[in-house]
C-alpha cells in the first residue's frame, strides 16, 4: 500500500516544482555550477528542503521523517532533475540514509533525523579502478584494531565526495578476500586524499585515495555481533538498485524540461519565412522525443510500483527501467541539441546542461549496456 | 551501379608516403601529443604548422598551378587530408584555402588575386568566415547585414554568428546585403573585410564544451573599400553557392575517423570491469565490429565522391550532402562508444588538462578531458556545414526530385 495517496503525491510534486521554478532557475544553476563556488551545490537550498520536510519524506516517523517510500523521493528527484538541481540528494537520501535504515545500529539510527534535518550529506564510495560497473568487486581493505578499523584502497571519482560530510565506504574486512562492509566514515578524518574535479555536467566530486585512515568502531555500519560482521555485498546491491532508479527519476524530470523546453523554442525560431515548429519533420521528431521520455518515465513508475510494493520481481523490472532510461536519455537529450540548432551548442542556453545531466545519469550505478547485458545473462536473481 | 574502377595509382601512393613523412618529420611532437590528447594549441603554434604546409605547398595543393597550387587530383587532395588526420596533424583551417581561395581566384580581380592569394596559400593571413547571422542559420539568404554604397566605400552594418576563429583572423569573407529591396537571393554581394577595420567588435561564444573557437562579429558603420568586393555587386549568392560546394567535399575526416577506432581499441584493453579487460566484452567486440562497417561504408561513399568528381570534374552536390550525414553520425557514434568506456570511471571533465602544461591532479585517465571536449564539440557535427536536415533536403530535391 502506497504511503502517500495520489493527491498527497500530487501535492508534493507541485510544491517541489512551484520551489524549483521560484528558487531555482537556470541562473541559479550556474551559479552553483561554477568553479569559483566554494561548495558546489547550495547549502540554503539544502536547508530549504530540510525545512520544506523533503529530505525526511521517505525517512522513517520514527527519525522526523514522513515514512514516504522510493516513489515518494523518485518525484523529488524528477523536480530536481527538471531544474538541474546540483545538492547531493540521491547520495544521502537514497544511498545513505537507505543504508543507515537497513543496516545501521541503534545508535547510527540517529543518523536519520540528523539527515531529515539537512545537518548531514552523504557520498556513496563504493566503486574502485577496475571495477566497472560490477558492484562486488571492492578492493579497499578495514584492518582491525583496538579501538577501530583502518581502512586503505581507492576509490573512483563520486559525486559529491569532494565536500559530503560523511563518506559511505566498502571496504574488505581483515583482507582482500574478507566479507564486504560499509563503514560512515567522517569527512575530516585522517589519509583521505582527494583528487576534487567537476563532472560533465557541472555537479562536483572526487577520487578518493584512502591511506590508513583511522576510523572508530562506530563507524562500522550495523553492530559486530559477537565478533562477526555482516557482508553486506546484497544490501549493496540493493542501494545500488535504488540509486539506480532515483537517478531515472531524476532523468525522466530532466527530459520533460528539455522536451518542453524544445518545442518552445521551435515555435518561436523562424526561417524560411515560417516558425520551425510547422516543419512535419521536426513536428515528429518532437513527438519522438516526448514519446521516448514517456517511455522512461512510465517504465521508472513501473519499477517504482513494483519497489515500494514489494513485488518479488523489482530488480528486474528496476533493470529494465534503467535500460529504457538510458536508452531515452541518449535520445532526447541528443534531439534536444540538434533541433537548437547552433544555439543549442552554446554554454550560454540551458539545454547543453541539460544534456550533459542526461550523460551523467547515463551513466551512473551502471549504464544501459552493462543492464543490458546483465538481462541478457538472466544475472537478475529475485532482489 | 559499379561504374567507375579504383585504380591503384603507385604515384598517389608515393604521394601518401611522401606526406606521411612529411608529418613524422615536420609536425612537433608537442603538437602531435597535444593533438593526440586534444589539448588546445595556440594561434602561433597552429600558425607554424600551416605555414610549414604552406611553404611545402602544400596547403593550396588543390589550387590550379597558375594560382599558385599544384593542380591536385580530387584523390591527391583525398590523402592529404588522410595522411594529416592519421599523424595527429592540425588540419588546415579550410576558410582560406578551400574556401576564400577558390573564389577570388574564380570571381575575382587581378589585383586581388595579387593581393590575397599568396598570403592564404602560405598561411600569412588568417581568415574567418560571415555567413550566418542570429536570424539566418539554415535560412542563409534570408541575411541581413547591410552594406550601404557611400562612395568608394561599403558602410556595413550587422551582426555576424558561429564565425570560427574570428578572434584570430586577419581578414573576413563576408556575406552582406547590398540590395534589401531585390529577392533575398538577388540583393547580396561577396566583400572582404579586414578584421582591423573600426567598428569591427569580435565577441567570444562559449560552447558546450566549455571552448572557445567561436564568435559573434558585430559591425558599426564598418567601412570596406569597394575594392574588395569580389564578383559583381548583388551576385554574390552564387559565389557563395560556389564556396559551399568546395566546402561540402572531402567533409569525411577519414583520417581522424580512424584514429577514433585505434583509441577504441587502446581503451578497451586498457578498461576494466570487474579486474578483466573490457576487449573481452562480445558487446564491445560487437560494437567495435559495428563501427568498422560503418566506417567503411563511409570510406566506400568517399571513393565514389572521389570518383565522381574525377569523371564529371567538379564534385556531386548529392554525393557530398550523403557523405556528410554519414560521416557525421559515424563520428558521433564511435565517440559515444569511446565516452560509455571512459565513463566507468567516472564523468570527470577537467578542462584544465586541456590548457597544455597543466599538472593538476588527473581524476581518470588522461584521455578522458580530450575525449570528452571531442564528444561535446561534436554534437555539432550534425548541425555545422549544413545541418543533417539541409543535407536531406538536399538530397530529396536533387536526387529524388522532390
């Protein structure tokens, strides 16, 4: 049973996109997005969400939050898409808060209403060199010691890992071969160098290169239980489903706005003596892109139902939405471009941000091609 | 169907070698490897690069020999450009000598031909192109900067768009009204304007890929000699037809194409996933295999232009509007294939590695900022030189008559 009803969703999105357009226009963006920004993202649209209630909708009541599920944040991540949004909302609400509330002790629980309260972001370290978008292959090891872990390895460049107050690592425990955990570990600890660059569409991270990084026991996700830690290579697994999806969410908002944004533009763009939207050609290909980001956002919904209630065969379907979405997002955003003309080629115009987001969503927690042919192989067993 | 042969000419592969050896012996390697990583190279040093073309002759290779070219066949011309791509060699910027050149030494003066040809042919003077304008892109006719007579003078007023390297150029070949009361294509003259000229502002546009070789040119009360309209006044539409037909062939990059290919294949040994080389990949052999065909479909569509122009002496405006759609979208599809390879390290765009000298942190391989500016810059490949829609147009009134 869905924990908002339609009209409870339906209000969220509008207040989502009435902030969004207010607060949050293209300028805003571009602001952020600039090398000079000292964070990257916007510490008062942060603060905003916390207070609008966002970052605790899908947090448990039990941590200040509304008990919404993944679609609830999906409509967050869709308004976020649509304006470009750069705060490091799929990294904290999905990765890390998800994580702390399946996995997270007693005590790491209060992590929760900290993040409800926007006095936390998180970064999700979990992919290394080498890995590719296989999700198991981790590297990085936690030695044990008296009073904590010490944790060395590498890790790929993440979103948000240049400034997120937390760090959500894997790493082996005891050794290459060790069970795979999940440590929170605090930004200003010692060894951890980092290599800050921005991402193709202007969002920061960084590589992370962990040299004994000295780190508390609390640090480890989920308690030791008489000695033995947990693997947690399927709870991984699963966040990294959820990011996956979120980011179509986002995707599905972006290619509404660029669809939209397209269609405006053409109706007013005149040569040969006509507005180019009265071109037949470009009338369909208009349609081709508002029919293929249905496509993605139906298909998003689709594994977002199956998600939220329970269905047995969500990673498939959550698989198959990210294929689609890929697929979409190439598309539209690549039409997007072309039907601007040269002016779509410009920095100056939002659309050319509005592709490079597309690419990035491409691309994160796996791309379509790796999906794909993880179907293929009928790797997806029940999640 | 299958009409005309390939002979193999030992002379034109003479020719390759000698270019080819020219390049190992002649192009820096400093420039080599920034054009291998796609780092930017400055005016002085493109500058040298054409000039040392230039003094070889070989930049107006294809100019008639009493202009000061070497009469080079279509297929010579062919594997210039070839060989150049292969060796990471800038290629020469094509506004003077492809296009400019051949227009003044068909339409123009003697005393321009004096004036202009020798300095394109050596590469003393940088030229730019002002076509299109903010309200005429596909539509170029429909252009509105205005040349007003004022006695010996042409007073220009206006604003032109996308004018590459703008910034750098010396001289401006430029499309202006001259007639805003006869039929858009009867009223526009062929003028040469010196960039120097007061009145005359270049303002940098800033592309998707965060670079800057493109401009906005705008003109106040510009004043150009009378002189250096080329062509009679009003006709300057055809010559401008003219200049866009040597601007369509030879618009597959061959060369370049397939270099895209070897760095495919460099980074699909050199990318892992899950600790094995992504070669091993059947859906990137796949892909790779893909690529390959298209490629030579685009090499088999640039012979017969080569073939073509051989037998009817002059290039077939169908054949050059089909080999740019398919060249275009060849190259954006093999450098998709190289950005999904890349990406599994993550998107990271430092347009710092570009500035050559940096020594920053690289976050990825150091392909990657050079891969994707190339990518960005060329979703523009679809659009420039004639869009893929134009192009169809093209092709659909010439070829299908319809």
């Amino acid at each position: 049973m869905p924990a908002f009803t339609a009209d409870e969703r339906t209000l969220l999105m509008e207040s989502l996109d009435d902030f969004f357009s207010a607060r949050y226009p293209f300028e805003r963006f571009r602001k952020l997005s600039a090398r000079e920004h000292p964070d990257g993202y916007g510490r008062e649209e942060w603060a905003a969400y916390a207070e609008l209630g966002w970052l605790g909708v899908a947090l448990p009541e039990r941590a200040g939050g509304s008990g919404g599920g993944l679609t609830e944040l999906a409509i967050v991540m869709a308004s976020a898409g649509r304006a470009l949004a750069m705060e490091p909302l799929v990294s904290t609400l999905v990765m890390g808060a998800g994580a702390i509330e399946r996995a997270g002790s007693a005590t790491q629980q209060s992590l929760l209403a900290e993040i409800g309260r926007g006095a936390l972001t998180i970064s999700w370290c979990h992919t290394e060199p080498g890995a590719g978008y296989a999700r198991a292959y981790v590297r990085t090891t936690a030695s044990v010691t008296g009073d904590g872990f010490v944790l060395s390895g590498e890790k790929s460049f993440t979103l948000h890992a240049h400034n997120a107050e937390r760090l959500l690592v894997s790493a082996r425990l005891g050794g290459e071969d060790g069970p795979l955990a999940l440590f929170v570990v605090p930004a200003e600890s010692e060894g951890i160098h980092r290599k800050v660059a921005s991402f193709l569409d202007g969002r920061r991270g960084a590589a992370l290169t962990l040299r004994n990084v000295e780190v508390p026991a609390e640090a480890l996700l989920g308690e030791a239980s008489g000695g033995t830690v947990a693997d947690r290579t399927e709870l991984i697994e699963s966040l990294i489903d959820r990011g996956a999806l979120a980011v179509c969410a986002e995707a599905a908002g972006a290619m509404a706005a660029v669809t939209e944004q397209t269609v405006a533009y053409l109706k007013t763009r005149e040569q040969f003596g006509q507005p180019l939207s009265r071109f037949q050609v470009l009338q369909h290909r208009m349609v081709d892109m508002s029919l293929s980001a249905e496509e993605a956002r139906a298909a998003t919904h689709s594994a977002l139902n199956a998600h939220d209630g329970g269905d047995p065969d969500v990673r498939l379907k959550i698989w198959r939405a990210k294929v689609q979405t890929a697929r979409s997002a190439r598309f539209v955003g690549g039409q997007a471009i072309q039907l601007h003309g040269g002016m779509g080629m410009t920095d100056e115009l939002a659309i050319g941000h509005y592709y490079k987001r597309l690419t990035v969503c491409e691309h994160l927690f796996g791309d379509g091609e790796w999906y794909l042919r993880q179907l293929a192989a009928g790797a997806c067993a029940a999640a | 169907m299958f009409i005309h042969g390939n002979e193999r000419d030992p002379a034109l592969e003479a020719f390759r070698k000698e270019v080819r050896e020219f390049c190992a012996t002649h192009l820096p390697v400093q420039t080599r490897r920034k054009q291998a990583l796609g780092q930017h190279i400055d005016r002085e040093e493109y500058g040298a690069w054409l000039r040392q073309l230039g003094e070889r002759g070989w930049l107006a290779g294809k100019w008639p020999k009493e202009h000061g070219g070497l009469d080079w066949s279509p297929e010579q011309y062919a594997v210039f450009s070839e060989e150049l791509g292969r060796a990471n060699a800038p290629a020469p910027v094509p506004f003077g000598v492809t296009m400019v050149g051949p227009v003044i030494y068909t339409f123009g003066t003697e005393e321009q031909k004096r004036r202009y040809l020798p300095g394109i042919a050596r590469h003393d003077t940088w030229w730019c192109q002002g076509y299109s304008e903010p309200g005429a892109g596909s539509d170029l006719a429909s252009l509105k900067t205005r040349a007003a007579r004022d006695g010996d003078h042409y007073i220009v007023n206006g604003q032109k768009i996308w004018t590459s390297y703008a910034h750098w150029a010396d001289m401006m070949f430029c499309l202006v009204r001259t007639d805003p009361d006869a039929k858009k294509q009867e009223g526009i003259s062929f003028l040469l304007i010196d960039m120097k000229t007061p009145g005359l502002t270049v303002r940098p546009i800033i592309g998707i890929t965060k670079g800057h070789h493109l401009n906005e040119v705008f003109f106040e009360d510009v004043r150009v000699p009378v002189e250096n309209r080329v062509g009679e006044e009003n006709k300057g539409w055809t010559y401008a037809k003219f200049l866009l037909g040597n601007e369509r062939v030879g618009v597959a990059d061959i060369g370049k194409f397939e270099g895209y290919l070897d760095s495919l294949r460099k980074l699909l040994n050199e990318t892992e996933e899950d600790g094995a080389p992504l070669e091993r990949s059947p859906e990137y052999q796949r892909k790779l295999a893909e690529l390959e065909v298209s490629l030579e479909t685009v090499k088999a569509l640039a012979a017969d232009q080569l073939a073509a122009a051989r037998a009817q002496g002059s290039p077939s405006l169908m054949g050059a509007a089909a080999l740019k759609i398919r060249s275009s979208e060849y190259q954006q599809a093999a450098l998709q294939v190289i950005v999904d390879v890349l990406a599994r390290n993550g998107l990271s765009y430092q347009t710092d590695a570009l500035s050559p000298g940096w020594n920053g942190d690289l976050v990825g391989p150091e392909e990657m900022a050079g891969v994707l500016y190339e990518h960005l810059y060329r979703r523009a490949a679809t659009i420039y030189g004639g869009s893929t829609e134009v192009q169809k147009n093209i092709i659909a009134k010439g070829a299908l008559g319809l």
